[in-house]
C-alpha cells in the first residue's frame, strides 16, 4: 500500500539531524527534534480532542514558530489543514470554518492592534461545526487563561508524549485546502493533496538546492505569510526538506529583513515585487552597506505577481545576487514555472515547466495558440488540485478537457519559456483592441521619475473602457499629469496610452504584498 503523509518532510530530518536548527525567530531557535516533538504532542492532544482521519482543522497564525509545529502536528492526525489569512475578520473567518467543515480552529492570540483571537472567538460562536477554539498564546500574556471558550494550547498538550505514530495517509488523500484570494465572488477552497503538496516541496528544493553556503547549509528568510502557497511550499516545507533553517518574520518590514539576512547569514529569500521595491527604497533612503550580503545572499526568488524588468536589474545590481522568477497559483501548490538556476534566465519571463508539468497557451475555444500568441494559460500535472471543496461546478469550469485553466494570459516563444501578460480579467478592452496592463506597467517604469505603477480599465461610456494609470513618483521628483501623458504618446499605439493619470504616495497592496487593482479600480467611476 502507498503511503505518503507531509509530515515526513520534518521527520527525515529529527531522526538524522535531530541537533540542527529548523526555525528561528529573534533570539528563539528550535532543532528539528525540538519542532517534531512539539508538532507530535500537539497530534496527541488533537487526537485525545477527538481529530481522526479526513477531519479538518483550521489554523489562524502569522510567522511564528507555533506555525510550523502546528501545521505538522495537524498533519500527523491524517487531519487536513484549513490555514487562514491573519487579517481576516470575525465575518470573514466565519466563512472559511463554515465552508471548510473545519471542527478546530488553532489561532493566534495576536495583539492589542490585531486581536487575532477576539476575533476568532466571535467566529467559532457563529460557526456551529467548529466545534473548539485553541488559542496559541502571545508570550508573557495571560489572557483566555481562565476563558470558558477557549482552551490555550498548553492545555491541550498538557501532559502529551512527545511521540507520536503518524498517519499513514495515501498519497491522493487531502493534505491541505487553501483558500483563494477571493477576487470574485466568495474564495474557493483548494483542495491539495499530499502527492501535490510533497512533489512541489521536492520540485523547489531541487531549484534551490543551490542557495547553501560555504558549509552547505541552507538558510531562508520567510517574510511572506505562511498561510499562502508560496511561503508554505517554496520556502517552509521545500527548505525544511533540505534539512535547512527558517528565519521567520512575523510581517514583511524591510529594516527588520535585512538586519535578519545580515544577523543570520541568510542564503534565500522569496518576496513579491512590491516587497523588492520596498527593500530598495529602505537601503538607498538610510543608506545602508549591504555589500555584506552579496557574499551571503545566494538566491532570490520572485513570484505572486510579474516582477518589471528595470526592478529586477536594479535589485540584482544592488545586492549582488541573482533573481529567478517563477509562477505558480494555490490551485497548483503552487509552483509550476521557473527559470531554471542552471539555464540563463530571461527577463520578463517566468521560466520554463517544472518537472513533470505540462504549460499550454489556449483561445477561448481551448485551442492552443501560436508560439508568441497570447493566450489562457492551462496546465496539467502532478501539482494540480484535486478540486474546490464542495464546489464541483466550479471544478470542472476550472478542469475543462483535463487541464486546470489558470485566467491568466500569457505567452510561449519558440524556447518554451512563458510569459505572463495579464490576468484575463486585467485585460482592457478599449474600443475593441485588447490593452495588456503589464505591458504599460513594464515601460512606466523605464520614466525616471516614477518609482511604482498601477494600470486599470475605467468604464467608459463610448469606448467601454478607458486606460487609466496609478503612479508613485521617486521621492523629490517633478512630473505633470500633462508631462507623463505627453510622454506616454512617445512610447505607445494611440489606443493604448493612459489618458487618466493619478499621483499617488503609495498603492494599496494584499497580505502577500501583491498591488491590489480591485481597490484601485473601486476608487474610480465611470469616465
């Protein structure tokens, strides 16, 4: 019979290595038999709750060590993790536990700013499935201590062993649901099994395997949130099935990520475009030395959004240390392209299929396009979820003709390396012609005065949409509306160039840090 359950990924490495240093956070460290341990009394005390097999059970936590071991510890019941976004609200968490059919909710106790656990509670009371709230108590505080609806975690491990015999799950059984960002309608959840959730660890390992120092260790910096497919697979469960160290921050803050690279000796570091903008305005504003790094930084990765080319030769020439980029959904565990570390990367593009994945580009008839056509991106492989929980109308929309259909746009050139223009609902459609917002981003970006950019359709009444652009200008630079407009005449067809221009200090981004064009394009009326 086979067998495969996640968990194994920390397991390996307690029985082989049980001394080296698995998770760091400011001044705590935790040793692969120290995180197994704890992941293992925590599966005792949910199993005495009364978890089994295929039960669902939720988590609410940022980057702090109770996530790891949380996560593995759910995960050796042969329970499936429910991992939910820390901002989320009372209503909002509500949903997820109802949907998920999750029966406990771990969360967070969070902080007098954020209370993380307030708001769970006022969601557990309206959600009758789940049936108990666990709070992982915030250190030296004393609260829910004596609160009748809510047990603290050392309650439930109180007295546990700290060995544990871990389900043996089949390899097609659900590991994890991860819940899509929910840009339309109410999000979805991604059901991903351990097969997925195993392979892709594996996959970003062996693209990273690389990033070691002088010793071959292996140490990686997570300042995206772990309850999102990038950070959970790419960087805490690929890096911990290296037998590598997780430097966890529990927010992305760029003075406090680069003291941790120099502090740690950080080898690895997955962000988001708006996160390597930030970075750059940090090391340039206060002027730090960060030519240490270039000695230490072994690898950046980019992913959640298409990173512009000008920031990716800007960062690259500043810290000395080479960017792949790749792509990927939760849908898909998420990774699913990469530039490869052992071929030339092209700028602009997301790489090449990992192993065993298959990329097409396709019309709206599921047809595949062209080389260097745009089209829906489709893909297949052992990545690809089983479906949406409980939701199988939107599974086969999604699964149509025995591919997963992406929404997103892009392009194959005669290499096979595929980029991305567009999501499908990004694309504006201005008097009949198709307008690719990256493509107007990517150049905005070449203007000297501009340091982020942001293109969004407005409804207009006679070309149904107008082009309409959202600018960050470098700090002391003079640029008109009438200036940049006059200048975008130079550098696009007449049906492209933004006609509206808005100044802004900053755009609005998501937990993960990717720009949010849905709150841009709610900020506008019709033109």
């Amino acid at each position: 019979m086979a067998t495969l359950n996640l968990s194994s990924i920390i397991e390996q490495h307690a029985r082989r290595r049980p001394d080296r240093v698995a998770v760091v956070f400011g001044d705590t460290r935790l040793t692969y038999g120290a995180l197994n341990a704890w992941a293992n009394q925590i599966a005792n005390g949910l199993a005495a709750s009364g978890i089994r097999r295929g039960d669902h059970v939720a988590l609410l936590c940022p980057n702090c060590p109770y996530f790891p071991a949380a996560y593995f510890g759910i995960l050796k019941t042969g329970a499936t993790i429910v991992p939910l976004n820390v901002l989320l609200k009372p209503r909002e968490i509500a949903y997820h536990l109802r949907d998920s059919d999750a029966k406990i909710l771990l969360c967070f106790e969070g902080t007098p700013e954020v209370p993380m656990a307030e708001a769970a509670k006022a969601a557990v009371a309206v959600a009758p499935t789940c049936e108990r709230l666990v709070v992982l108590p915030r250190e030296g505080s004393g609260a829910f201590a004596n609160d009748s609806d809510a047990m603290l975690l050392a309650q439930l491990t109180a007295n546990q062993p700290a060995t544990f015999e871990t389900f043996a799950a089949a390899p097609d059984e659900t590991a994890v649901i991860l819940y899509t960002s929910g840009t339309t309608g109410h999000p979805k959840g991604a059901e991903l099994t351990h097969l997925n959730m195993v392979m892709n660890a594996m996959v970003s390992a062996e693209l990273c395997e690389s990033s070691h120092d002088e010793h071959g260790e292996h140490r990686t910096a997570i300042t995206l949130p772990l309850f999102h497919a990038t950070a959970q697979t790419a960087q805490m469960n690929s890096y911990l099935h290296l037998g590598g160290t997780l430097v966890l921050l529990p927010r992305f803050d760029p003075a406090a990520l680069v003291a941790a690279m120099m502090k740690e000796r950080v080898t690895h570091w997955i962000g988001v475009p708006t996160m390597y903008w930030s970075v750059l305005q940090y090391v340039r504003e206060k002027k730090v030395d960060v030519s240490s790094l270039a000695g230490t930084l072994k690898l950046a990765n980019s992913g959640g959004a298409p990173m512009p080319v000008e920031l990716m030769k800007d960062f690259q020439h500043t810290f000395g240390v080479r960017i792949v980029e790749g792509y990927g959904l939760s849908e898909t565990a998420p990774v699913a392209c990469f530039n490869h570390p052992d071929k030339p990367s092209k700028p602009g593009t997301v790489g090449q299929p990992v192993f065993c994945v298959d990329v097409a580009c396709v019309d709206d008839k599921d047809e595949p396009v062209a080389a260097g056509e745009p089209g829906e991106v489709v893909l297949r492989g052992h990545n690809i979820m089983k479906g949406y929980y409980k939701d199988p109308d939107a599974t086969a929309e999604a699964m149509r003709n025995g591919w997963f259909h992406t929404g997103d746009i892009g392009i194959i050139d005669a290499d096979g390396y595929l980029s991305i223009v567009d999501r499908k609902k990004d694309m504006i459609l201005r008097g009949g012609f198709n307008v690719y917002p990256r493509e107007l981003e990517e150049v905005l970006l070449t203007h000297p005065a501009i340091s982020m950019a942001a293109v969004v359709g407005v409804p207009d009444e006679r070309l149904g949409e107008e082009v309409k652009a959202f600018v960050v200008k470098k700090p002391s630079a003079q640029l008109t509306e009438d200036e940049l407009r006059a200048w975008c005449k130079d550098q696009f067809a007449a049906y492209k160039y933004p006609r509206l221009i808005e100044f802004r200090t900053e755009l609005p981004t998501s937990a993960t840090g990717k720009i949010l064009k849905r709150e841009l394009r709610g900020s506008v009326t019709s033109h």
